[in-house]
C-alpha cells in the first residue's frame, strides 16, 4: 500500500513537471516569432532552452548519484521552474526572452534525471516504473490541451507557473529515500564511453526531430491554415499514444530495452516522410501518433536499460543531456534550411539524419 502511495505522489508530481514543460515549449516557436520574423534567431531561441539544459542535467545528475538523494535536486527543480516560466510572462523582446529561456533551461535540468531515478527506484518490479513515468507523456498532453484551451501566448506562462507550483505540493509528500553513493571518479566519461551507441543513435535522432519541431507549428499555421487549438489536436494525438503505449510496456510488452530503443529510433523515419506529404493541418495526427509511438519505446528502453547497467541519475542526466544537445544543433540547422529552402526540405534532412540514427542504433548490444 505504501509503495503504491509512494507511486501515486510521483505520477502526480511527474504530471505537473511535464505539463508546465509542455504547455510553453510546444509554442515556443510561435512566442518566438512575436519578438523576431528571424526564421534563424527563432532556431537560435528554441536552442538556448535546451543549451542550458545539457549544462545542468549533466551536472545536477550526476550531483545527484553522488549525494545518494533525488529528492532535494527535484523539489529545488520545480521552485526554481516555477520562477522561471513564470518570468516568460515579462519577456517581451528578444533580449529577455533568451534569459527566461535559459533560465528554464536550468531549472529543469535539476530535477528531470533525479525524478526518472527516483520513480525507477521506488518499484521493485522495475517494469512497473514505466506506468509512473508515462506521466510524464499524460502530462505534455494535459499542457498542450491547456495551451489550446487558453488560446493567449500569455496566459500560458502564468498557467505553466501554477502547474510547478501544484507539482512541489506533492513533492513535499515524498519520502527522503537515500540510495548508496555513486562517488567514484570518472563515472560520467565511463558510462558515456559504454553507452556510446545508443547515445549517438539517440543524438542523431533528435537532431532530426527537433529541427522538424521548430518550423512544424509555423508550418501548421502559415502554410496549413490551423489554428491555435488545432495544433493542440495534432500534438494531442502524440502525447496520448506515449502515455497509452508506456502503460502497456509495464505487462504486455516484453521485448529487450535495446529492442525497445532500436523500434523507437527506426520508426521515427516514417513520421516524416509523411509529413513532408500532407496536405491538410489535421493529416499530421496520424504520424504525431507514430511519433508518440517511438517515443515510447525509445525513451522507455533506452532509458531502463541504461538504469540497469549503470549509475541511475548519471545515465539518465546523459540522456536527457544527450536530446538537449540534439534540441540545440537541430533547430540551428532547420533554421539555416527553411531560410535557405523551405518547410519541407527540412523534412527531408530528418529523414535522411535518422536513417543514419538507426544503422548506428544496430550496434548496441543487449
């Protein structure tokens, strides 16, 4: 019964973490676009968020396996998230837009490796964490309906704001558990050395999924004619398989993490060649639904494996680090194409990136 508290506190507080995440990236490049027509200073803004996070889940991660706690870096994590989407209200020119985002950046990156750890540590069945952390794809859902539902590119700031707040409520319900201390030098560089497949797979795969992120919804507007909820529709569909799909891996699907990781990284491909085709804004739901899809299984097994084989905190800062890497080098490179070609084109070189994602991904060995 405890344990199952114990879970039911984490969902909740995994929830709001992801919606209050959520509910401004996805429209960041819209927000980005009221303070620049710069195609490449919006790749450059959508970047900065994410350059920060490297820095601080690389760091804070690995703080965390040495110190032996979760729960300090994630309850510091969501006050400090709390503060800095908020100022995103206030940010009403490029200048001060970068600093928000930066600082967003950081604050995420504190708590985001501690509370993948903290949910796979809570379970004995470690299986069963995965019904715990597809909270995190049911809560980017709950924040992009809040985004459509809103339909202000200020009022989401406030409400992304109030959802860190409600998630540290629960946080404060949850047990101080102590793991053993991960302090021996070197340990980063070894499990990156180790793992060095799957996070090369997983880099190369993002950078092609984050270049398409930055002009999808531009292109959803300008080229498709939807609107600010319709969007929220499309990403909807994404968000609800993840969550659907990560629930299932915890009692029907029972194939190897790698397996997992090497499906999610190779399917990916699909979704854009489709995208690159459709003709109506709401011809993108089926392939955000197969985008959700691989993200299931990607993240789950990629993340679970390495969790299994090596320092919790550490390896899971390193891949969340390793798509903040990718989230910055893809939209410098979309910007850089649209402005030289156009939406589709960038379509095109994700295809062609995560083509090369998945050869590499048929090196990782179970």
């Amino acid at each position: 019964m405890q344990k199952i508290q114990v879970n039911n506190l984490v969902r909740s507080a995994t929830f709001f973490q992801h919606a209050g995440i959520s509910i401004v990236f996805v429209f960041m490049p819209i927000i980005a676009k009221g303070v620049t027509d710069s195609i490449f200073e919006i790749g450059l803004i959508v970047a900065s968020f994410s350059f920060a996070q490297i820095l601080s889940e690389i760091y804070f991660g690995r703080h965390s396996d040495k110190k032996g706690t979760r729960l300090k870096f994630i309850r510091i994590g969501f006050i400090g998230c709390a503060a800095a989407f908020g100022l995103h209200y206030f940010a009403d020119d490029i200048t001060l837009l970068f600093i928000v985002r930066i600082a967003a950046g950081v604050a995420t990156g504190i708590m985001i490796p501690a509370m993948i750890a903290y949910a796979y540590e809570a379970n004995v069945d470690k299986r069963r964490a995965a019904t715990v952390i597809s909270f995190h794809a049911l809560g980017w859902l709950a924040g992009i309906a809040a985004a459509g539902f809103a339909n202000d590119l200020k009022l989401i700031f406030l409400i992304s704001s109030a959802f860190f707040v409600i998630g540290f409520i629960f946080t404060a319900r949850m047990p101080n558990t102590l793991q053993e201390k991960e302090i021996e030098p070197g340990t980063t560089k070894r499990v990156i050395s180790k793992n060095k497949y799957m996070f090369l797979s997983l880099l190369l795969r993002h950078i092609g999924a984050a270049a398409v992120w930055v002009i999808l919804p531009i292109m959803l507007i300008e080229k498709l004619g939807a609107e600010l909820y319709e969007i929220s529709i499309v990403y909807v569909a994404n968000t609800l398989t993840a969550f659907v799909l990560m629930n299932l891996m915890a009692s029907k699907i029972k194939i190897s993490n790698v397996t997992k990781f090497k499906i999610g990284i190779g399917c990916t491909t699909f979704v854009f060649v489709g995208l690159a085709v459709i003709t109506e804004w709401w011809m993108a739901m089926p392939f955000m639904a197969l985008v959700g899809a691989t993200w299931a299984f990607l993240f789950i097994g990629g993340n679970f494996h390495l969790m299994e084989n090596n320092p919790r905190s550490t390896s899971t800062g390193i891949f969340s680090s390793t798509i903040s890497i990718a989230t910055v080098i893809g939209p410098v490179i979309s910007g850089g194409i649209a402005f030289l070609f156009d939406y589709t084109a960038v379509m095109y070189f994700a295809i062609a990136v995560i083509v090369c994602a998945f050869i590499v991904s048929l090196k990782i060995k179970k």
